[in-house]
C-alpha cells in the first residue's frame, strides 16, 4: 500500500530536485516500499528518482515494479542505462521480465547486454513456460567436494555478493553433475580440515527442468526448502527456484484459480492494470456461456409448461430446489478443484472420492429433504410436499457428483479443473434439478391419482 506521507515527501523532492533526498529514498526503505510509491508516479518522475541510487540498488528496486509497468519503463529508457540495468538484474528477474515481451523486443534489447549474459538469458527464455526451467536462476553458489571446509569458506565468501543465496551451496563434478549439497550452517560447524565431500548430504531433492509449476510449489511445499536444485536430464545442475519465487507463483496460481471459479477468464495483469475492453472481454466469454447454458434450463421449463399451468404449485418451490442443487454442486466443486491443485487427488482416488461425495450428497440430500417437506406441508397437502422434499434429496445428490465428475475429466482432459467453474456448475445442476423436479412430481401424481 502507498504510504500516504511518503508520496507527498517524495513528489516534493521532485519538485525541488533534491537528489540526496531521493538518494535516501531509495536507499534507506526496502525495495518493495520504494517500488510501490515510485508507481504512484510518471514515467519520467519514476526514472528521475531511481537513477539516483546506485546500479546494484536500482535492480533491486525495478524487480519489485509490476510486469506491465516494467515494459513501460523499458522503452523510455535510453541504451546505456537500460543496458547497465538488465545485466544487474537476478537472472531469474530479468527472464520473467524479456518473456512479457514479443520476440522483437527481445532481440532489440538482447545486444545491449554482455555475450556471457545474452546466450544464458537465451537459453533460460527457451524453456516452456510456466516449466521449472523458466522460474529458476543460474545465480547459485557450488563448491567442488575435494576441498576443505577452510577453502570452501574462502571461496564462497567470493560467490556470496552474486549468488541468490548462499544458505545452500551444492557440490558438483568437473563435468557439472550434482553431487549433493552442504548447508550453510553445516560449512561453519565441521573442522576446517575436513573435506566437503565428509560433510555434504548426497541424498539430493530436486527438479526436473521439464516440470511444470504445479509440480514445483507441491515439491517446495512438501519439503520446506528455501530453494531446490534445478537439473536437466543427465543430473547436471543448471539453476535453482528459491521460495520467494514459488511464493510469487502460488500467488498467482490461486488467483487465476480463483477467477475461474468466479467465472472469469484469468487476468494476466492485476485487475487495476488490465485494460477496460480486455476486462469485458474475460468476463464476457463466460457471461455468454452461462447465457447458453440458461437457455438449457429456460428451454426444459418451456416443455414442462403445461405440467406448470396444471400445477400452478409446483413454480412455488422450484427456486427453493434449484438453489439446493446448485448450492451442492458449487460446494463439491470447490473441494476437488482445490485438493487437485494441492496434489491431494492420485489417478485411484477417483473411484473413492466419487463414492464419498456420492455418500455425502446423498446424507446431506436426506437431511435438506425433511427440512424442504416440512417447508412445503405449510403450503400444500403432505403428498405435494413430499415431492418436493424428494426432489432436493435428488437434485443434492445429483449436484455433488456433477461437482466431482466434471473436474476430474477435465483433469484426465489435460485441462483446468478450475475451467468448471462454481457459476457452470450452478447452471447445469438448474437444467438437471428442473428435469428431476418435474418429472418427480409426474410420477408421484400419477400413483397418487391411482389410488
């Protein structure tokens, strides 16, 4: 949030053109503080306050700016800045930043950068997005295993002012291979004669650089680690993804997750950020499925009309069960979307999850079916009341099961389970509960009739 005293402060240093002040500024607040105000401001007044602070200083800040402005930002600044500004940006950073870019861009801006930086910034941008590969950095500290922990304190002291982090360091082989690694921690306690290869952990956890995003926040999850090791396929170490980064991305994956589930097509930007047009646009791709499938359900009452004009009645209570099937399926829904996305569901739980939430709706269905007859008996004959109750145990039942059915398909699909969102699953229980319902009450009025 914008600090309401700093931004005044800092709109007058502009107008005063104090350069220490903005010096100190940027220097003294951390990167996040700095960068939230300093978006409050122009293009220009932006750049003028962050040129005050030095290179290094300058990166930190940029990397905490959103994506949409740092694009912005990019093409008003002249070469040399811009140049000086990518190179000390963490690689990681910088990667996220060029792939938001189009290809053009990329290759416009690729030479302003040093050919040991360009061919590494290459290699990280080819990597499939939203791939382990794409969210790691190359800025890792390692050590060879034949040296002491004297030497390899030594030598780490001249990594650490590059490296993302240094609480891991991991142990290669002359061709790059993982060895194993060595906290920290585990350096400063052994013996300075001891070898590193005596103290290092060989038993490594890590990632495949083909694997996707959810695979890399269940794994940090499950494991706790600050950071984990990023190998290609013949276990040569080629990043790490630290958990700031997997925190930005279970972010970002439960918001998009959240605006399916609302029915809206996944903002790339925040919602502030995203233009007016793009914003209908997202929404009203999902507004014009829900209206094609409401004309489901309009069209299912329209054949019903004259079992409607007969028994006025039963228009009474249809809102009352469309709402109990609707309500339990959006339930359903939002349990299994959310145990697939936290790894909770193998491919043989299927089976076991259906029959429970089956043994669930139909529990719950019986339990709203007394309340729903009792309800009904006020206003008509315990046989119509009945129908009514019979129809919610139905229509509750039904509504769970399409909540757990139709994610795992669109799991087994290789889609989203999130595209089924709580408002489609509201709408096909609506088509199915006023199927039931009518027919329900057909068939209980004829055996009434009967007798």
């Amino acid at each position: 949030m914008i600090d309401p005293l700093l931004l005044p402060e800092l709109r007058e240093m502009l107008i005063e053109h104090e350069a220490p002040a903005m010096r100190e500024f940027c220097n003294v607040l951390h990167p996040a503080v700095v960068a939230e105000n300093l978006e409050a401001l122009s293009d220009e007044d932006l750049l003028q306050v962050l040129r005050q602070a030095e290179m290094p200083r300058q990166a930190e800040v940029f990397a905490f700016i959103s994506l949409p402005r740092q694009v912005a930002l990019v093409d008003t600044m002249d070469n040399a800045h811009l140049s000086a500004l990518l190179e000390e940006m963490a690689s990681d950073d910088r990667t996220i930043l060029l792939s938001e870019m189009d290809e053009d861009h990329v290759d416009r801006l690729l030479p302003l950068i040093a050919q040991a930086e360009r061919s590494e910034i290459r290699k990280l941008l080819s990597y499939p997005e939203n791939s382990a590969g794409s969210l790691m950095t190359t800025e890792y500290a390692s050590l060879p295993e034949a040296l002491t922990t004297r030497d390899a304190l030594s030598q780490l002291r001249l990594q650490a002012p590059d490296r993302e982090t240094i609480y891991y360091i991991y142990v290669l082989d002359e061709g790059r291979h993982l060895r194993g690694l060595v906290s920290l921690r585990k350096l400063i306690l052994a013996k300075p004669e001891a070898l590193v290869a005596q103290i290092l952990d060989r038993d490594v956890i890590s990632l495949r650089v083909t694997d996707d995003q959810d695979t890399v926040v269940q794994q940090m999850a499950k494991y706790d680690f600050i950071a984990m090791p990023v190998v290609d396929d013949q276990n040569r170490l080629v990043g790490i993804i630290t958990h700031d980064d997997v925190l930005d991305l279970v972010q970002d994956l439960a918001t998009e997750e959240l605006q399916r589930m609302g029915a809206v097509e996944p903002l790339e930007d925040g919602y502030m950020s995203t233009p007016f047009l793009t914003l209908a646009w997202k929404r009203g791709v999902w507004l014009v499925l829900l209206l094609v499938a409401g004309f489901g359900t309009s069209a299912v009452l329209q054949a019903y009309r004259l079992v409607s004009q007969k028994y006025e009645w039963l228009g009474w209570f249809l809102p009352l069960v469309l709402a109990s099937g609707g309500n339990a399926g959006s339930q359903t829904a939002t349990l299994v979307i959310r145990t697939i996305a936290l790894g909770g569901l193998a491919r043989g739980d299927h089976w076991r999850m259906l029959r429970r939430e089956f043994l669930t709706g139909i529990s719950l269905g019986l339990c709203l079916a007394i309340m729903g007859t009792l309800f009904a008996w006020q206003y008509q004959d315990l046989h119509h009341a009945l129908i009514v109750g019979v129809t919610i145990a139905a229509v509750i039942t039904f509504g769970t099961v399409n909540g757990t059915i139709l994610p795992i398909v669109l799991r087994r699909l290789g889609m989203d389970p999130a595209l089924m969102s709580n408002p489609l699953i509201a709408a096909i229980s609506d088509v199915l509960g006023v199927l039931v319902y009518y027919n329900m009450a057909l068939f209980v009025l004829e055996i009434v009739a009967k007798w």
